[in-house]
C-alpha cells in the first residue's frame, strides 16, 4: 500500500455519459446536513453510528449481524482480504473493521450483503433524492472495474446496476461507470436515487417496511489476487417526510418465558424465516415454544435466542 491518508475528490457536476459522481470526500460527516436525515447504515463503525445519532440524525442499524443480515460470497471466488489497515470513520480514518476481499477465482467472482426473508427492514421512507453511499479503495492491486448492484430484489423491484471505473461488461452487458476506479486511498461514491434512475432507466427502488434480498451486491472481475475493500456504505434521505414510518430504535430484554421491548410489536421467526409468534404489544410469551433457535425483531432491533 502507498499511503493511508484520505485524498479530497471534487465531483464533477456535469452529467453525460461518461458522469462521475465521486464524493468530495469519504468520511461520514461530509452526507450529514443540518435538516432532518434519516441514515440506513449497512456498514459503518460503532463510532460512526453514535456521532450520526449525536448529530441528531435517525439512524436505522442494518449492519451485518450473521442472524438475518449477511455478507455472503458466492462459493469459492473471493477469499478474504487484508482488513489491518485504517478504514473510514465519521471525520477521520477509523481504527475499526471494514469488508475487504480478495479475487480467488479466475472466471468471475462475487459477493453481496444480504437481508434474510422473514427479517425485511423498512425502507418506505425512500424517495427520488435518497442518496447511495459507498467508501471504497484497493490495498493491492485493484480490479480494472467493479459492478454494483444495488437494491436488487427481483420480485419487488429493479435494481441499479452501475460500475466503479469506466464500465463493467457482464456476460455481454455493460453497467455504465458512475465513479473512478478503486486504487490505493480511500474515495466514495455518492448518487441520489434521481441520477440513478437517468443511467440505469429501469431502476425502480420501491417503497416497503419489509424489503429483502441483496442490498448491494459486488462483481470484481476474474482475475485472481485483485483486492477491495468498502466502508460507509449506507443510503441518507432528508426532509420531514423521510422520517415517517421508521423504525423506532428498539431495547430488548429476553427471560425464560417472555420477550420484552421498549417499542410496540415483537415479531418471533424460526431460522427458516417463517414467522412464529407476534404480539402487538411490548411482551411476548415464549414459555410454548419448541427447543431451538429463533430470531426476535421489535422495531429496528433484532436478536437470536436459544430455547
């Protein structure tokens, strides 16, 4: 690696073909205004989190919890990557994880961060000016170009497909490039919904308090021992409006026989996704329940418990 210092990107405010919408820079605080903004994080560190919510800003915790949000990578074509070195904090660089991997399979590769079914988060608040988020760089070699697909739930709605660099050709289709390529120093990529739907005409985002599939999912190209790494990945939307319908932030409080939470409405499901039990209320008993393991959600919070 080069350096580990941040370089400031300008971005350019003419839109065309060949339209970049590189982020001026890629620290968190840099989408935060002084309007009301709700933030859907996916991947961001504890710090990054808190200082949004002391900013006064709604946030909506849907980072990986390996219970019913992952990353997963299609089998065998990427391994993991080199995760020692500073990632992307709130004003600064941040001494905490990010999601780094490396190609391991000459003939394609990918990955993707996932929302379990039966676990769907709630996204009504999204509109033409919800903003996409993305801080990316390369710790080794980068790939040439990478595809983003992003918000891709086929049986609900269409997905954004776009590229970091000039283009990304997939089996004959080519995602437009929305940002530079990936190289040795943290940048972002920042573009509203609006901007996205002029280069990829058939994105249709929809809105729902149960969305599920893969958030954003990343194709790196065949070439065994390219690296990425991403941080702050997240989507902003400002405005009154925006913070109608989410989620409310959620504690809870499990014992032998019941699920307690600070909010109304506590959903039980099995691993499967299937839906067991609901109360509206803030308890629900679980004295009946079978020996297993099961997911809890209330609000925006979710938890595994083991009967």
């Amino acid at each position: 690696m080069k350096k580990i210092y941040l370089a400031a990107f300008a971005a350019l405010a003419a839109f065309g073909a060949n339209a970049q919408f590189n982020a001026q820079s890629p620290y968190v605080d840099a989408s935060v205004a002084s309007e009301k903004q709700v933030f859907d994080v996916f991947v961001a560190c504890d710090d990054v989190m808190q200082n949004l919510k002391n900013a006064g800003k709604t946030v909506n915790d849907y980072r990986v919890d390996d219970v019913t949000r992952w990353f997963y990578i299609w089998e065998g074509t990427f391994i993991a990557g080199d995760g020692s070195y500073p990632g992307v904090g709130y004003s600064g660089l941040s001494s905490e994880g990010y999601t780094s991997v490396t190609v391991a399979n000459v003939g394609w590769s990918g990955a993707g961060y996932n929302v379990n079914k039966g676990a769907g988060i709630n996204l009504s608040h999204w509109n033409d000016n919800t903003r996409f988020h993305l801080s990316y760089m390369s710790f080794g070699t980068a790939p040439e170009a990478v595809a983003l697909i992003i918000n891709d739930n086929d049986d609900f709605n269409k997905p954004a497909r776009v590229a970091l660099g000039s283009g990304y050709v997939d089996n004959g289709t080519v995602y437009p490039g929305v940002a530079a390529a990936p190289n040795d120093d943290w940048q972002a990529v920042d573009i509203s919904f609006a901007d996205l739907k002029k280069v990829c005409t058939d994105f249709d985002y929809q809105q729902t308090t149960e969305w599920t599939g893969n958030i954003l999912s990343i194709l790196c190209g065949p070439t065994s021992g390219r690296s990425l790494s991403l941080d702050a990945f997240y989507f902003y939307t400002a405005g009154d409006s925006a913070v109608e319908g989410v989620e409310e932030d959620a504690e809870l409080i499990i014992t032998a026989n019941t699920v307690n939470s600070t909010v109304s409405g506590i959903e039980l499901y099995d691993l499967s996704g299937k839906l067991v039990k609901a109360s509206d209320n803030t308890v629900l008993g679980i004295s009946d329940l079978a020996k297993g393991v099961y997911v809890v959600k209330a609000g925006n919070k979710t938890q595994k418990i083991v009967k």
